[in-house]
C-alpha cells in the first residue's frame, strides 16, 4: 500500500457518517478536518497553537520542522475526490508530479460546507457553531431579518450592513489566526482578488493581515512571491475562486472548468512553486470544500410552495442545506411537509440535533448559534437541491452546489510539501 493510500485510509476511517447515509461524511473538528490545520501552521512557525491540530496520524511533522514561512494555498471549491480525477485523467500532471514529492491526505470541510463558513473556519481554525458563521444565508436577531453572511447583508439586493457604519469584525467573536500569529511575532499575508479587499468578510478574514490584492494570474503570482520574501517567520494565505465560481455556473464538469484547472496546475507548480524566493518555507494545498454536480431533474423549488405559510421568515442556507425556521404553531405540520417534500432527496433533522451532536462544531457555541441554525434543516441528497430565490434577485441556473454531508462537498484536499 502507498503512504498517501494509508493516510487517505485512516482519515475516511475515522469520518464515516454511518451506514444509513453511507455516501456521506462527518465533519471533523477533532484532528482530520480544516479547523485543524490553521493550528497545524501556527505551530509550525513557532506560535502557540489555541485548538486541536492536525491530527499526528497524518501530518507530516518532519516536514514541518524548521520552517521560517507557510504558503497555504486555498483553492475555492477544489474537491479532494475531483482533484484525484483530473490528476488520474491528466488533466492536472503537475500537481499529480508534486504529489509524489508531497504528504498527501483528505481533510473534511465543515457543515454547511460552504464559502463564507469554510473560510472563516480556516481563518479562525473555529467550527461554524463557534464563529457564528453558520451558512450563506440565516437569521440574525440582532438585525431581525434573514441576511446574506457572505455579503454581509439583508437578504436581497442591499447594502452591506458595514454601509451603515456598523464593524464587521465586531460581528466575529473569536480572534483570527492573523491576529493570534501577529501577537507571537509572525507576519501575516494575504493575497486574494483586488475586489474582496473591502468587503466585509475580507475585514472579518484578514484582520491584523496585510492584503495584497491581485487583479490577474501573473499578479497573483508575483504577489505571493514578494510576500514570501520579505524576511522573518511569516505566515501567507493565497486564495484562488475561479474553480468554485465556474463548477456553480458551468458545472464541475463543463470544459470551460476543466480548461480552468488545467490552467490552474500549470499556475501552481511551474511558475508559483518552481520559482519560491526562500526553501525554509512549508507549502500546503487545500480548499474549503468541494462540489456537488447538481441534477436537474431532483431540484425541488421552494418558491410559491404553501408550506411558506408555515414560516416567520423565508428559508436560509442554501439549496444543499436549507435552514427553516417554523412559526410555534405550525413546526409539526411544517416538519411533515418537509419530509414528504424531500422524500429520498433530502434528509431533514432539528436544528437543535445538529448542534447537539456536534456537525457544526463541538461546544462552547455562539450564543445565536441554535436562532441561526433555526427549528429544522433540510439537507440534500445526492444531487438533488431545494433552491429559494428570494424577491427581487433573478434566479440564475446553478450547475453544481456545495453545503451539504456528500463526500464530494466534504472531503478536501491537504497537499504538504518543502521545495
């Protein structure tokens, strides 16, 4: 048996959701997933970690010693199991070669598996629970309407709140790895697109960082490496959203994702990683989840549905995972319509048993965690979906989607290597 098999092994071991749902996979908070590995890089540079690392079973620690940088690259909606594909069909050769020089290992994302929860988990190295990020959309009672998490706004087309005055790091209650790192004497980077760096989860994310922001491929390349660098114990986080954003509206298959990835590989290893300015770095590859190909014959639309009726404010989450939040009287009579609704598409549990047995993290939870959360979730099998379009945004056909237990959505990939 191969290293990388063994490792993929014992991490699928221990993340198994169980066998009444047997495709799916348990989020890890314990060792194997990516509220793991900010702890794992902290540690590495010398800081002092505040959580559970990566656990020792498949981290390479030998490869982590002595290192004065981390590069963590994190690719938007990367799949573990796609990223296996492409490197198995050639479409991703330099990656596959860099593999072999590599640790190589699955993480899980958390739930929902999806971008503004996944990327504040691996900017905190919190759970979802914890950070109070719980999903794109939910219900925030300090503005007493349902609101976009990602946007950072009232569901809809609006202003963020930040346009009000109001701080979106004060909406995060836990500190970020970068302000942790900068109280310990490691410099902290971020390089992402030039236009998330005003949005208010970019000042949520990359507090007591300094942001270089890129506009094309070059740039980003260039970027990281000037950031590289500079001199001391550093910590860099570079983030790439063209897989994530062409597997929604093309789909996870299309050419056009295909060609992107093949771009991508090219990206990565002969220009980012054949030219590093410095060899005391540590290099990891990752992402915040996968992706789902989405069936359209198994999408339920919500709009128009009478069980509308039955709720204070129009569902949250997002099609793979949808949070409802049932008016007192009608939670029973809402729960029956949901599971005749879902039928073998979808999954339905109380929000109350999520956060209970731990899959958006384990305790101390924020203290809006379960009114954010809501009474149920609605999460999808398979491909199926459940999409809500809320008044006034034009619905847009969605390819592939993420947010739900699949191990397509769940299981990313963790590429650890030393040039």
């Amino acid at each position: 048996m191969r290293p990388h098999e063994s490792a993929e092994q014992r991490v699928l071991q221990a993340v198994r959701f169980g066998d009444e749902q047997p495709t799916w996979i348990r989020p890890s908070y314990d060792g194997f997933g990516i509220a793991n590995l900010p702890w794992s890089l902290l540690a590495a540079l010398g800081g002092e970690p505040q959580g559970p690392p990566v656990s020792a079973e498949v981290w390479p620690q030998q490869l982590a010693a002595g290192v004065e940088a981390v590069l963590l690259l994190v690719i938007d909606g990367l799949g573990y199991r796609r990223l296996q594909e492409t490197m198995a069909e050639g479409i991703t050769p330099a990656i596959a070669r860099l593999r072999e020089q590599a640790a190589w290992f699955p993480l899980t994302s958390i739930f929902p598996s999806t971008t503004a929860a996944a990327l504040t988990t691996l900017a905190t190295g919190q759970p979802p629970a914890r950070h109070g990020l719980v999903g794109f959309t939910c219900y925030l009672r300090e503005f007493g309407m349902l609101s976009n998490l990602l946007f950072w706004t009232p569901l809809g087309k609006f202003p963020s709140y930040a346009s009000q005055g109001l701080d979106p790091r004060a909406f995060l209650p836990v500190p970020t790895i970068a302000e942790l790192a900068t109280g310990q004497g490691i410099d902290c980077v971020v390089v992402a697109p030039e236009a998330f760096r005003e949005t208010p989860l970019t000042r949520m994310h990359s507090a007591a960082a300094r942001y270089l922001g890129y506009r094309t491929a070059g740039e980003f390349v260039a970027l990281v490496h000037r950031a590289l660098a500079e001199p001391g114990r550093r910590l860099v986080t570079a983030y790439w959203d063209t897989i994530d954003n062409l597997g929604h509206f093309s789909g996870p298959d299309h050419p056009a994702t295909l060609t992107e990835l093949r771009q991508l590989d090219r990206l990565l290893v002969e220009e980012l990683l054949a030219r590093l300015p410095r060899r005391d770095v540590l290099v990891v590859l990752t992402a915040d989840h996968g992706m789902v190909a989405l069936d359209p014959a198994r999408e339920h639309r919500l709009n128009g549905l009478p069980l509308l009726e039955r709720v204070m404010v129009p569902p949250g989450g997002e099609r793979r995972a949808v949070y409802w939040y049932a008016r007192s009287e009608a939670r029973e009579a809402l729960r029956q319509e949901l599971l005749e609704l879902a039928g073998e598409d979808g999954w339905l549990a109380s929000g109350e048993a999520l956060l209970s047995e731990g899959l958006l993290g384990p305790p101390p939870h924020h203290p809006e965690a379960a009114w954010r959360v809501g009474d149920l979730v609605l999460i999808a099998r398979g491909g199926a979906s459940f999409p809500y379009d809320p008044p006034g945004v034009t619905p847009r056909p969605s390819f592939g989607a993420h947010a739900g237990l699949e191990a397509e959505e769940q299981l990313v990939p963790c590429l650890v290597w030393r040039p």
